[in-house]
C-alpha cells in the first residue's frame, strides 16, 4: 500500500458521534479505612497527608488525639467517607500525650487503624529546617537540634508502635508517593492521569493550561466551503470533511500513538491530570473534529477522557 492510502486510510478512525463529556467511572465501595499518620516534624508528614488526599483519602491535619475516635464515626462502608486520614503531631502541644492511650481506645473499640510514622535523620532534619529558616516547634530557646531531639524523646513510644516507619532522608516527593501508594494498596494504575482533550482557536490564543499542543491548521477550512461554514466539528458533514482530507487520518492515528507513550510516561511520574490541546484558527470545525477523533481513540485504549471545545460558539 503506497504512503498516501495510508495516509487517506480513514477506516481505522473512529467515525464522529456528538456526545456528553465523559467522566471516569465512580470506584466501588471501599472497606472503611483509618490511616493515622505521625512522626518526625520535618520528616513529610504534610507531604504524606496530600499524597493521600490526591489519592481520594478524607485529611485531617492536626487533630488533637482526642478527637481521633469522634472522628472514627465519619467512615462508613456504605457511602460518605471510607478512607480517613488524620494527621497527628507536636502541634497538638498537652493534647498529644494522651495519643498512646487513644490508640488503645481504638483498639478496645473495634475500629481498625494503620499508624505511619514519618522519619528523617537528625542531619537531614536540620537541613530542611535551615532551608525554610523556620525553628522546630519544641526548639524553645534553644538549638535547632535540641528540638528535633526532644521530639525523639517524645515520639519514642509511639514509634515502636507504629506499623510502618517511613524514613524520607533519601527519598524525593515522587518516591514518598510512590511508597505510599504501595502501602495503601493503591498502584500506578489503579489511579490514571485524567485527560482533557481540549479544542481551540490560535485566533483566541492558547490554553493557559495545555501540556501539549497540536497544530491542525495543515488541513483545508471548511469555513471555506458554504454549506460547511455555518457547521460545527461535531456535526457529520464537517467531521467527514475534516477526515478526509490528505493527511488528516494518518494525524489522527500518529498523534494518538504518540500520546499513549506520554500518558504512560505521566502515570509513572505520577502526574493526575493533563490537558491535550488541538488547535485550528477559530476553533469550530478542524480541532473539534480532530479532538474528537483522538479522544474516541484514547477512550477505545481504556482511558478516561473529557472532551471540551474552549471556543466553540465565540463569533
């Protein structure tokens, strides 16, 4: 087959039918869960609480002790919230002693919980607290690392209590997240890169939020053509034009393979979100219909995509 079927090979491109914008499916139901995170002040504990919560966990930060168990009797296993994590630390000053005797309250409850402790080494503690020049919260008037041992002191109890010791001196924001998507059972993916599939118009200029952005002004305008100009990328007669135009199929097939490759890519950088941008000069007819046959692609390959057209309907 020469280069150019290939390139007017439309067969294999998704045939364009207007619909809602597709959102990923809801998960089902999680046993509820209780994550009570802890540890070294600098160590990442507010690192491992966003984490979390990007991985659909209920945070609160700083709860005092006494309030874990009140708070326990928000998770249920059949709606509202099934994944609960509290933040505990120093912060939580006279409050904090009584953590110990609150954990074996939740034991005795029945309510099941995993306790993360998050440590560092005193080197690399102080080195944090140096770089954000902010003093340890039990530092006093004293020295920086009179603090972070203090805390040691402080903290000794529970560390041995804990079911996991997460040790962030070597390990960058992508690893700590990678650790405790391991933890949590939740893998790469188990949670995808959201994909919004955007079309515009260079005219308007370009999306403020675009991680990649293709041109699709290399095909004819069907603005040009009469009966076409008053159409939209999603009606029939504009995206069979659009389509089948030379070098058009062959676009839409090449760009999608390539993106597949940056959404893997994306997942294991853990990156949540992206935005694939498709743009033509007024954004009506040619990146509409383009956009649409990419997202029809990347939906057939499983992913979760949302498709939405920035301009159409400006004058």
């Amino acid at each position: 087959m020469s280069h150019n079927a290939d390139i007017n090979d439309t067969s294999r491109i998704p045939k364009i039918v207007p619909q809602a914008d597709v959102e990923a499916e809801l998960p089902a139901p999680h046993v509820p869960e209780i994550i009570i995170v802890t540890g070294m002040s600098g160590a990442g504990r507010s690192r491992a609480a966003a984490t979390l919560e990007d991985l659909g966990w209920y945070v609160v930060d700083n709860l005092p002790p006494r309030l874990l168990k009140a708070m326990s009797g928000l998770i249920s296993a059949d709606g509202g919230v099934t994944k609960l994590c509290a933040v505990v630390d120093v912060r939580s000053r006279e409050f904090f002693a009584e953590l110990v005797d609150v954990l074996g309250d939740l034991r005795v409850g029945g309510i099941a919980y995993r306790l993360f402790f998050m440590d560092a080494s005193d080197q690399v503690l102080v080195q944090r607290y140096e770089s954000v020049r902010r003093p340890h919260p039990l530092q006093g008037h004293g020295r920086l690392l009179d603090g972070i041992l203090k805390e040691r002191k402080v903290l000794a109890e529970l560390k041995k209590r804990a079911d996991s010791i997460i040790d962030t001196s070597t390990l960058s924001v992508h690893d700590l997240a990678r650790k405790l998507r391991k933890l949590v059972g939740q893998g790469v993916d188990e949670s995808p890169t959201q994909i919004t599939v955007m079309s515009f118009g260079f005219k308007y200029g370009l999306p403020l939020d675009a991680d990649n952005v293709a041109d699709v002004r290399f095909l004819p305008n069907p603005y040009w053509v009469s009966e076409l100009r008053h159409l939209t990328g999603h009606d029939e007669p504009v995206a069979n034009f659009v389509l089948e135009q030379d070098g058009a199929a062959w676009f839409v097939e090449k760009y999608s393979e390539l993106i597949e490759g940056i959404l893997d890519g994306y997942a294991r950088e853990l990156k949540p979100f992206t935005t694939i941008a498709i743009g033509c000069t007024g954004g009506k007819h040619r990146s509409v219909a383009i956009a649409e046959a990419i997202s029809k692609i990347l939906r057939n390959n499983g992913r979760a995509v949302r498709t939405i057209h920035r301009d159409l309907g400006r004058e």
